[in-house]
C-alpha cells in the first residue's frame, strides 16, 4: 500500500509540474507574437512548419 501511495503521489507531483511548465510556456508566448502564434497553432502546426 505505501508503494501504490508514493505512485499516486509522485504522479499528482509531475501533473502539477507538467501544468506549471504549460502554464509558463504560454505567459513566454503571450510576451512574444512568434511564440504565441505556434502556440495557439499548436505543436503539429509547429512541426509541420519547421520541416
């Protein structure tokens, strides 16, 4: 039981860290219009753009 409840933990943990990342990624992208272009665009936009 205690393992199961680490796991828990440590996925709500990275949930919480992989928000926070998005949540900053797009304040940068509001801050810059070529960012924020890609990004309201979103990643394959992004890819497909790039190749």
């Amino acid at each position: 039981m205690p393992v199961r409840y680490l796991s828990a933990t440590e996925a709500r943990i990275w949930s919480w860290a992989y928000w926070g990342w998005v949540v900053i990624e797009k304040y940068r992208a509001r801050r810059s219009h070529v960012k924020s272009l890609s990004w309201s665009n979103g990643h394959l936009q992004l890819y497909s753009c790039s190749h």
